[in-house]
C-alpha cells in the first residue's frame, strides 16, 4: 500500500499554511502506513506549532484521523524517551 501525504507550513505574516514537501510512505497495511507516518513525521514535529500534515487522499485522511483516536500506543506516542 502507498500512502502520500504532504507537509504544510505556517506562513508567519499571513498564518496560512503553504505546501512544503510531498512524501510518499510504502507499507503492507493501511494501519502500517499510519504508523510510519506518525512515528516518523507527526510525532517528531508535535511541538513545532508552524508544521502540519495531511493525506493527500480525504477519504485516508479520514481513517488516519479515526486511528488516531485508539491506534496510538504509548511506546508510540512517547518513543524512546523515558517517562516519569
């Protein structure tokens, strides 16, 4: 399965958000796909308030947005860091 999402940025004059980068992300699963794009882009860039992504396909971005809301462990959320 391949699922290509872009990366948008905030314009700080107009707070629009522009097209960045495209990226494409090549899993066996649908489930797999959400996984590597939140592990490998979402998660790093959670605290940077100027960067957003979305799934290129609305109907995706609509299942991401579900699998957000139970598919995120909590290895995943926090990664290697360690929690008190």
């Amino acid at each position: 399965m391949i699922i290509k999402f872009t990366e948008y940025r905030r314009d700080d004059r107009t707070f629009k958000r522009i097209p960045y980068r495209a990226f494409t992300v090549i899993g066996d699963t649908e489930e797999e796909c959400f996984t590597k794009i939140y592990t490998g882009h979402i998660r790093p860039s959670r605290y940077c308030s100027g960067v957003y992504y979305y799934i290129n396909d609305a109907e995706q971005q609509k299942r991401f947005d579900e699998w957000k809301q139970h598919g995120i462990t909590f290895e995943m959320y926090y990664g290697n860091a360690t929690v008190d």
